[in-house]
C-alpha cells in the first residue's frame, strides 16, 4: 500500500512542481555568533555587508539549511544554533528561504537554484576575504540537505563536511542533483523517517539508522516526529560534549538491509553528529536511542 501512495506522491510532484527566479530578498543569510545567539545580524550576498559584519575570519562557519514550511526562526534552528554555540565559538549562518518553501512541490522545484544561491555566497567569502571553504560545515534538514549537497558541489573549492539531516524522499529517486558522497569530503546522513517523509537508502559516506531508521522511539508510526528527532539527536550530539556526556555511537552495518532491521554485528565506535570534523570515516550504521533526553545511550 505504502508503495502506491510513494508512487502517487512522486507523480504529483513530477507535475506541480514549478520555481521561480529567487531575487536578492528571497534568500537571507543570518548570521548568529556567541555575541549575538539569539537575534541574528542579516547578511546581505555583498562584500560591504560582509565587511563591516560580525563575521569572524578566524573561525569555523556552520551553514544551516531549513526544510521547506519554515523559516530562519523555526524549531529546526532553534535547537541546531544553540547547540553550535554552545559546543564552539562558530559563525553560525542560517539561510532563510522561506519565500521559496511555502508548500513541497514549490520548494523541490527551487532546490537547485537554492543551492547554486547558496554557492555564490561560499565563492565570495573564498574570493574576497580569502575565507577557505575547508573552515565550512553544511547541515541541512530534509530538502535542506539536498540542498547543502547542491551548494557545495557548485563552489570553487571542496567542502570537508556536510550533515545530511533526514534527506526528503518525495522527488528524489531520480533527481539528477540529489545528495551524493562526491558533494564533500565527508557526506554524513542520519535517517529518521526512511521510506516516509525521508530517503531510505544509503546518499553519504556515512548513512546512521538510529532505532532501524523509520520510527523513532517515543514517535509511534508518526513519521513526521521521527524526522523531527533528526536535528534534535544531532543537537544532543554537539552539546554532550560539555558535559563529555554519552554519544551515538554507531554498529557497523553489512547493508542497509541490516540497518533497517537492527540486525547489524560489526564492530561499533563511530559516532554520529559531534562538532569534530569527520575525513576518513565511512559505512552504514545504526545505534539504539532512549525515550526521552539524553537519548544516547552508550
């Protein structure tokens, strides 16, 4: 039956989705640092905004990437900027493209620009304030990380890390810009509602499928908590670290069949999520949450 309404769902998409040319105030760039955590300083894709802003040269930059029916201010934000904070002193910028992401359809069709938007901004920190793209992490929440994954194959120069949280399934099967392994030096996925409103398969270098992937403790059958629990587990992830509290650390996978019937046996000892950035590790993985915060468990 699932299988049916997946079909539907692609189809409609196929047929409705439809863009428009993102103008200079469809996409905001705000700019949060441990000076300003909680009201954020707009930054406009200029070298004079940049200028005589608060960005730090000095630090490491967070990019976040909502899904689409949100904005800058929404709960995805909120729980990934206070842990990014929190867990280091970043330049944390969150892109606000809500004027694009008002329903599904409308907010796939303007992925592709949205990523290339995205792309000009990371070439002008490169180009003009001699900002390398290796200090860049990208997190993207459902169509945001497909969109992490457009951008930073578009720039001139390699992103080293991007963390796809819970990619969108509806009109990705086979698009041609969906999330690869190649977008980075290391694409790190977790998957939270795989087979609903998030991809199944494995799209990174590293794919995690807490819980077996689809249903997340406490969630029941409602796919739209589980997916929600991708950035809060994430969030977990960089504040643990005050306290060197537990992690998610993951068991090795033989496929992704395993995974998604918790049936994996090999060895265990990478963690998802964390502020450290992640070069060599590789594989499918899954890990165990608890009910209620902290969900780590080991």
């Amino acid at each position: 039956m699932w299988t049916i309404i997946k079909c539907v769902l692609l189809l409609s998409v196929a047929v409705a989705a439809h863009g428009y040319v993102l103008g200079p105030r469809d996409v905001v760039f705000h700019l949060f640092t441990r000076s300003n955590p909680q009201v954020s300083e707009p930054l406009l894709p200029s070298e004079g905004s940049i200028a005589t802003s608060s960005f730090q040269r000095t630090r490491r930059t967070i990019f976040t990437i909502h899904n689409y029916g949100e904005g800058v201010g929404g709960n995805f934000n909120a729980f990934v900027i206070r842990a990014h904070l929190l867990a280091e002193d970043v330049n944390v910028i969150a892109i606000d493209w809500s004027p694009a992401a008002s329903f599904y359809s409308y907010a796939l069709a303007n992925m592709p620009q949205l990523g290339r938007v995205i792309a000009s901004f990371i070439d002008l920190l490169d180009s003009r304030f001699g900002y390398s793209p290796d200090n860049i992490r990208i997190a993207g929440l459902g169509l945001g990380a497909h969109a992490a994954g457009i951008a930073a194959r578009n720039i001139n120069g390699n992103i080293p890390h991007i963390v796809a949280l819970d990619p969108s399934l509806v009109g990705w099967t086979h698009h041609p810009e969906i999330l690869s392994k190649d977008d980075a030096s290391v694409v790190e996925v977790i998957h939270t509602s795989a087979g609903a409103e998030g991809y199944d398969k494995p799209l990174g270098d590293l794919d995690f499928y807490p819980n077996g992937g689809t249903f997340m403790a406490g969630c029941g059958t409602n796919s739209t908590c589980s997916h929600i629990y991708s950035y809060v587990y994430y969030a977990e992830s960089l504040t643990t670290e005050l306290e060197n509290g537990k992690k998610f650390v993951g068991t090795a996978c033989d496929s992704y069949e395993n995974a998604i019937n918790l049936a994996c046996q090999g060895e265990r000892g990478v963690i998802f999520g964390g502020s450290a950035v992640k070069r060599t590790e590789s594989g499918i993985y899954s890990f165990l949450t608890n009910i209620r915060s902290p969900f780590a468990r080991d």
